[in-house]
C-alpha cells in the first residue's frame, strides 16, 4: 500500500512539474507576441522617418539646388578648382 501511494505521489509531482514548466513556457511566449506589436509599429515609425530623411538629402544633393546655393552670396568664396589643382590617383590593379 505504502509503496503504490509513493508511486502514486511521484506520479502526480512529476505531471504538475511537466504541467507548470508547460504552463510556464506558454506565458513567455505570449509576453513575447504581446512585445511584439509595439515594436513593429516603432520600426515602421523609424522606416518612415529615414525615408523621409533620404528624401531631404535627396533634395539638398539636387544639382539644380546646389547650383542654386552657390549663387547666394555666403557661398560666393566656393569655386570650382582649376585643371592643374586636381589630382588623379590610379587605382592599383587586382592580380
């Protein structure tokens, strides 16, 4: 008798252990799709801004928007550099 209540307690630990470990493992991972929403929507927020951020450099790198800052007079003193300032470097060849 003493021996089939042992069993039996042993039994009933080990299915609430493997019950708790399940129960446990399943509240990670709702945390987890419960993380995951607000996190989608932050990503989604920095791919708008750096589409928009390329958008403005964009704009700025416009030749026609350079040539137009050039003009202005705080930029007067940038001038293209003449032939012989220039140097050309020769890009060494792969074997």
């Amino acid at each position: 008798m003493i021996k089939l209540l042992t069993k039996l307690f042993i039994c009933l630990m080990s299915a609430g252990t493997a019950l708790y470990v399940t129960v446990s493992e399943q509240n990670q991972v709702m945390a987890m799709r419960r993380a995951i929403p607000p996190l989608a929507k932050e990503v989604r927020a920095i791919q708008e801004e750096n589409h928009h951020l390329q958008y403005v450099i964009d704009r700025f790198e416009n030749p026609v928007h350079l040539i137009e800052l050039s003009r202005k007079p705080e930029y007067g003193h940038l001038k293209y550099p003449r032939t012989a300032d220039v140097i050309i470097l020769q890009v060494p060849q792969e074997r």
